[in-house]
C-alpha cells in the first residue's frame, strides 16, 4: 500500500492565528491538485513561539482549529495531521495535535508530553498526559512534538502497539540541524518505520527554524527532504517496506520487555 505524503513548511506569523489560517487554506489549495492523501502541517502554527500572548491567542478547547481543518478535510477529500496548536484547557494550555480523516472527522489528538525549557513551554504549557496513538488510511500511525524526538523510550511505547508510521511536528531551530536530521533516522532505524517531519521554515523575534522536513524510510534511508526555504515536501511511502523490514529483522519479537524491568528492579534493590 502506498500514501502520498505532503508537508507544508510554512514561514508562520508569529502570533496571529488568522493570517496563518489563511496561509494554510491558501497552501492546501494548491497542493491539493496533486491530490496527496495526507497533509503535515508544523507545530504550533497558528500562534508560532508568541508564548507570552496565549491567554489572548490560543484556542479555546481547540475549537477553532478543529472547525478548521475538519472543513479542509472534508471539502479536499484529504487527511490532515494538524500540526500542533496552543490550546486552552482547565488546567492550562497544551500543545496539542488533531488529525481529520478524509471525511472531516477528528480522529486522534495528543498534546507534548515534553515540554522544552531552553525555550520556555515548561512556564506557559501544561504537558499531555495521554499517548498519540491513531489510525490513517487503514494504517495504525503515531503521532509527535518536536522535543518528544529526545525521548526514545517514548516512541517505543507507541511502536509496541503497531504503529507503523510516525508523524513528527516541530519548531526545531537551525542551529541544531544536525540533531534533527541524525534523530529522526535514529527513530526510524530503532522503530523500523517510516518517519513524517514536518518543520516550520522562517523566523520569530527570538529564533531561526532550520526547516528541513524529512521522510525516512524503516531502514533510516531519507528519501525526501526540504531546504530552509517555505515550500511543501512531497513524497511516496510504501507500507509494505515496513513489513518487509520487520520480518527480516524482528526487534520486535526479540525485545525482552520483562527482563529490562527486572534488571532495573535488581540495580535499584543493590544501589
């Protein structure tokens, strides 16, 4: 089985959620003529990184966005991983993920697990607390934010349930293009799946965004990748591989789950 990928990375307008909500309409638009059956928005594009303006400009339980991009979906007859935005909770606001089905219907949602102090989430948002586990096109995927890419053990946990795709949304800046790129093939060699990156391109008054999207294949191959520059990644995956790839290597079968958890009972009884 074959999908046809598509990220949009967007140059996004620090702190106004309807300039980028025009841009994105404007972006699907086009490429919705190559007819791709997934589309990748960044992290945190409606609002970019304006973290000190969220009570004025996040959205409220995620009702705006979701509106949005089930209207989208629904009208291209495409699915959508919506990047991430901030939205407003009880406890706080969430970086936080949808995903529309073809039909315009919200599927999955995850919000960051781990927030990134070296620019300030921990003192503006609030982390997840559930896993990103969802289903596209027959296809059990997973989704992520940007700093979760750090946590290894994290994505194992979703790959343990079958998910044979994984979708990372980021705000990842240039001057660590080199941990981008080396850890989004790293997830994909230990996971033995396809890896989705869908980066921001431009900058904001405090940073600049290395932009690079990526789309690794299950043996850490990379076989499409953007420039600094806004445009939109396209590229081909083919299911099949990561089955292929399981079967001949089978980590999964060989993974000793039981036995990691008894060793580290014993190191802490002797410490």
């Amino acid at each position: 089985m074959t999908i046809k990928i598509a990220c949009l990375q967007l140059d996004i307008a620090f702190g106004n959620p309807n300039e980028n909500e025009r841009r994105v309409e404007r972006e699907i638009e086009k490429i919705s003529k190559n007819h791709p059956d997934i589309i990748v928005l960044p992290e945190l594009w409606t609002t970019g990184y304006d973290l000190t303006r969220l009570d004025e400009i996040a959205d409220e339980g995620g009702m705006r966005t979701k509106a949005f991009i089930q209207k989208l979906a629904k009208s291209h007859h495409v699915n959508i991983v919506a990047g991430s935005i901030a939205r407003k909770t009880d406890r706080g606001v969430t970086n936080t993920m949808y995903i529309a089905d073809r039909n315009g219907i919200i599927v999955g949602e995850y919000s960051k697990l781990h927030l990134f102090q070296l620019m300030d989430e921990h003192l503006y948002l609030q982390p997840g607390e559930e896993m990103g586990l969802f289903t596209l096109e027959n296809t059990q995927c997973a989704g992520v934010i940007c700093y979760d890419i750090r946590f290894p053990e994290w994505i194992r946990v979703h790959m343990v349930q079958g998910a044979e795709v994984l979708f990372v949304v980021a705000e990842w800046p240039l001057p660590r293009l080199s941990h981008w790129r080396t850890l989004l093939a790293a997830r994909a060699i230990e996971n033995q799946c396809y890896v989705i990156a869908c980066n921001r391109a431009g900058s904001d008054p405090n940073n600049v965004f290395a932009g690079h999207s990526l789309v690794v294949d299950p043996w850490g191959e990379i076989i499409a990748e953007a420039n600094e520059e806004p445009c939109t990644l396209m590229a081909q995956i083919d299911l099949q591989k990561v089955r292929e790839v399981r079967k001949q290597i089978p980590i999964f079968a060989d993974r000793r789950a039981n036995d990691y958890i008894a060793a580290e009972k014993n190191f802490l009884k002797k410490s």
